[in-house]
C-alpha cells in the first residue's frame, strides 16, 4: 500500500454540503413553511420563490442539531433547544453539474404555542410564512418539496426515521 499525503488523499475526496431541516407545528398540527424571497441569484438557479420549512446548510464543524437550532432562530426568531428536536429523516441528493452532493438531516421540532407564532420574525430570506397540512402543500410547494415533506411527517407519526436518496 502507499502512504499519500492527506494534502494529495482529501483532493480525490468528493466534496459535498451538509444541509438541516426542522419541522415546526401548530395546535392543528400544521406544518410551518417559509417563502423564500426571490432575488437575482436565486431566479438565475431555480431556487427562487421556494416553500421550504425551516433549515440550511450546516457551518464548517458544526453538529447538524446545532445548525438545525441556529437556522430556525436565523429564519424566523424562534428559540429552540436540543431537547426539542427529533431526527426523523435524512435525504441524500447527488452531486449535478453546478451543485456538490448534498446530505440534510430532518429534525421534528415542536409544537408552537399561539404566543411564539405571534412572535415569528422573518429574516430577509424569506418573505412570509405559513402554516398548512401536507395535502395543502401539495398545490403550494414543488414536487420534491412535498415527496418529502409527505415522508418525513410519516416517519414523525411512526416515531421512526427515514431515509431518502434523490436520485432523480
């Protein structure tokens, strides 16, 4: 076997991001979605005017629970602790021609109470908010939006976790 430098091994590592996703309720047991705010950069992507729940790519040496809290307190003013959360899903998307491969682990966070709805605070990402059940979602979010969507609330329901390889 031959010894290669770690400088020479990590440039044949495929890159890829890490992503994190939080589910947030209402009484109703609704789902929390956020629009994102269309801009320049995300029309020339396809990315703007999005419905996504709450969530974001995870900082350099940060624990995916970690992002998860940070991104919900960044996109909406929210404050979450480790014992809110729950892992029910993790989504693992290949590498295209303009975007690494992506891995986004799905928490089930809490039920909100009508006073932290009252206090939701967007941040300039998004441009409203909404809550909705998943067949709502259906004519508001895209396709592999609610696909997933759909998966992860089953898995929240069975107390179990899924897992979901975009291939497509």
């Amino acid at each position: 076997m031959v010894w290669i430098p770690p400088e020479e091994f990590l440039k044949g590592v495929p890159r890829a991001v890490h992503g994190c996703g939080v589910l947030l309720f209402d009484e109703s047991d609704r789902v929390l979605m956020l629009h994102d705010t269309p801009n320049a950069e995300r029309d020339a992507t396809g990315w703007s005017g999005r419905w996504l729940w709450a969530g974001g790519l995870l900082d350099l040496g940060e624990k995916p629970a970690d992002a998860a809290i940070r991104e919900v307190h960044e996109e909406t003013g929210l404050t979450l602790t480790r014992e809110d959360l729950r892992i029910i899903g993790v989504a693992f998307t290949p590498a295209t021609s303009d975007w690494p491969t992506v891995t986004d682990y799905h928490f089930a966070g809490p039920v909100l109470s009508p006073e932290q709805i009252a206090s939701i605070r967007l941040s300039d990402e998004h441009d409203a908010w909404r809550f909705a059940h998943a067949h709502e979602w259906r004519g508001i979010a895209q396709e592999p939006t609610t696909h997933l969507l759909d998966r992860l609330l089953a898995a929240h329901r069975e107390g179990t976790r899924d897992i979901h390889f975009n291939t497509e």
